[in-house]
C-alpha cells in the first residue's frame, strides 16, 4: 500500500492555492495577475485532487464506524468489509496520482522546442535515416495537434539529411519530445545494397527547449554575425544578395547558421536557436550540480547516448534506457510514438519519486 502523504505538506499546498485565488480576487496589477493566474491554474488540479483523496478517506473513516455497529451482523460485516477494500484501493491509486502530481515541475515543459537531427556514421544510409526520423517527428506533432517549422537544412547526397533543424510549437511540446535527445541507430538492408546485408547506421536528435529573453542574456560583445549568399541545392546560389547569416557566440564556440531568403528573419531565428542552445547547456550544467546520478536517469539529455534501436529486419524498436522493445516498428516509425513516450515519462516519474523517498 501507497505510503501516505503528509498533510501538512496537503494543508501547504491547500493554503497556498487559497491565497492565490484570493489575490486574484483582489484585482493585482497586469503583470502579477500573471504569474498568480498561471501558478492557481497549475495548483488547480492539484487541490481537486486532494479534496477527493480527502472525501474518500472521510467515507473510509465511516465505514470503520458502520464496521463498529455491525458487531456480529455476518452479512452486514460483509457488506462493509467490500465497501472498505474497495474505498483502501482508491484510497492508494488517489495518492499514488497524488503523489505524481506533486512532483517538482521542470519549468521547460509547457514551451515549444528545437528539434535538431544529424547523420551520424553510416554515409548515405545515415542521412536517409535522418530523414525518416524527421518524417516520424513529424508524423507524431501532427497526431498531436503541434505545428512544424523547418529553419534550416543540409540534404544528404542520396536523400534524407546531413542535418535539419526545425521548431516545434504547440502545447506541452518539450515535455513530450525531451526524452528524444541522444544516439538512435537503424539496421537495415540499404536499398542499394545488391547483397542484401544488414547495414548499422545512426543519427544524433537533440531537443531544445525554446529559450525566453529572460533566461539568457547574450552581449553583443559576446557574438559575431556574419553574412553570406545563401546557397541552395547543389550550391548554386538562390539570390545576389548577402541573405545568409551566421552567427557565433565567442565565449562558447556555438555557431548558428540560417540561410533563407531574408536577413532580417535570418538573424532573428538564428538568435533564438543559438538563444536555446545556451539555454540547453546551463540547464544541463544545473542538473548535473543538482544531481550525480543525472548519468543514470532517463532523458540526461547526454547526446552521446545511444537511447534507441530501430531493427527493421525484426520490425522492432528497442528504447535501452528502459529495456522496452517494440514489435511494431513500422507503426513507430509512421509516428505512433505515444507507447513509447508515455513509457519514458512513467520511469522518470518513478525515478524523481525514488529520489523525493
């Protein structure tokens, strides 16, 4: 049975909601009303929670009293008995739910992310593995209502990509995708391949949570923009003027480059990758302060990890973070990734409440 919660730590967050409805009762300014209405709609279903977890320990406490009265009453005691088990199973499921729900919020979850695929070893296959990986990302955003913007792209020489950089926007993004980041390999039977031998290719996904103004301040000192003429398939130039932009950040080495047709735009979205790239690594250098065994914990984010393998002559996917194999590849790689997601978020789940214990 489910350890119970404190209920002080219950009264806490009951308390806390109540001085928050109460503030927006009280009509705050415009930039207190909201942060106040974001922190009472993320405590909402929380305290919905606790008051039905309460209700029901309130009924169990009755059925103690009606076992009381039913002394020798076989068939009541009975009766009662089963109304008991079943109020003692809800009981644990409610603070079982509870407890997840009380887990420490990672604050990137609700933002959009930067979805970054490059071809790893394997030459051609690599790059055509990158773009079917692309094609399965973008399959699951549109099964998630989310919305797809390629920034940027470097086309492999027999198809697929050497690189490709996109933005994924929509609601709870980053906290679907962010186990993505690391090492996926395929083994297949190259189409080119006459003799029909499995080939073992990989491909690098990083998933960036989108950065704010507020999370990163970059100095213009700390950057150099150069411009360019934007190149398109085969290298030949796709205009006369210096559209193309690249930007690096001195401090870190970090280079960013966007090649479309406008300058403006170019610069602008070049900022907010490079924005997201900083805001990546002081996120990754604050968990790795905040916990030794980050190593061991499901979506590191470590992008030398190989976290997936795509085996299509047994039409299975193996996440080896979480020993679980699929045999339904081809679903998988058509974008049904929900079985897999929900997987990873559950032993993350279960590894912060290993920890909190």
């Amino acid at each position: 049975m489910s350890e119970a919660l404190p209920k002080a730590r219950l009264d806490a967050v009951e308390k806390r909601f109540q001085m928050l409805e109460a503030e927006l009762a009280s009509g705050p300014s415009a930039e207190r009303y909201g942060k106040a209405a974001a922190d009472y709609a993320e405590l909402e279903p929380v305290v919905a929670a606790i008051r039905e977890l309460r209700e029901a320990q309130a009924e169990r406490a009755g059925v103690d009293e009606l076992l009381d009265e039913a002394g020798t009453d076989a068939e009541m005691r009975r009766m009662v008995e089963a109304e008991a088990d079943a109020l003692d199973s809800r009981i644990e499921t409610l603070t079982e739910d509870l407890r997840i729900q009380m887990l420490p919020k990672d604050e990137a979850d609700a933002r959009n992310a930067i979805l970054e695929i490059r071809a790893g070893t394997g030459g051609d296959e690599a790059a055509l593995f990158a773009g079917d990986l692309f094609r399965m990302y973008e399959r699951y955003a549109a099964s998630q209502g989310w919305k797809v913007s390629v920034d940027s792209i470097s086309e492999g020489e027999a198809g697929g990509f050497k690189e490709i950089i996109a933005e994924v926007s929509g609601r709870g993004v980053f906290a679907r995708m962010k186990f993505e980041s690391g090492v996926h390999r395929v083994q297949r039977v190259p189409a080119t391949e006459a003799g029909g031998r499995i080939h073992t290719s990989a491909a690098t996904v990083a998933v960036l949570p989108e950065a704010e103004d507020v999370d990163i301040d970059i100095a213009d000192s700390d950057i150099r923009i150069d411009t360019m003429r934007a190149s398109g398939a085969g290298g030949q130039h796709v205009n006369t003027t210096d559209s193309a932009v690249r930007i690096t950040h001195l401090p870190t080495g970090i280079v960013v480059t966007q090649s479309e047709k406008s300058q403006h735009q170019n610069r602008a979205r070049a900022m907010q990758i490079l924005r997201a790239r900083l805001y990546d690594a002081k996120r990754s250098a604050a968990d790795a302060e905040r916990s030794e065994s980050r190593r061991a914990q499901v979506g590191s984010g470590d992008r030398s990890e190989r976290i997936r393998t795509y085996n299509f002559p047994q039409g299975r996917v193996t996440d080896h973070r979480i020993n679980l194999t699929l045999y339904k590849l081809d679903r998988v790689i058509e974008g049904e990734l929900d079985e897999l997601v929900d997987a990873l978020i559950a032993d993350h789940q279960a590894a912060l409440l290993a920890e909190m214990e």
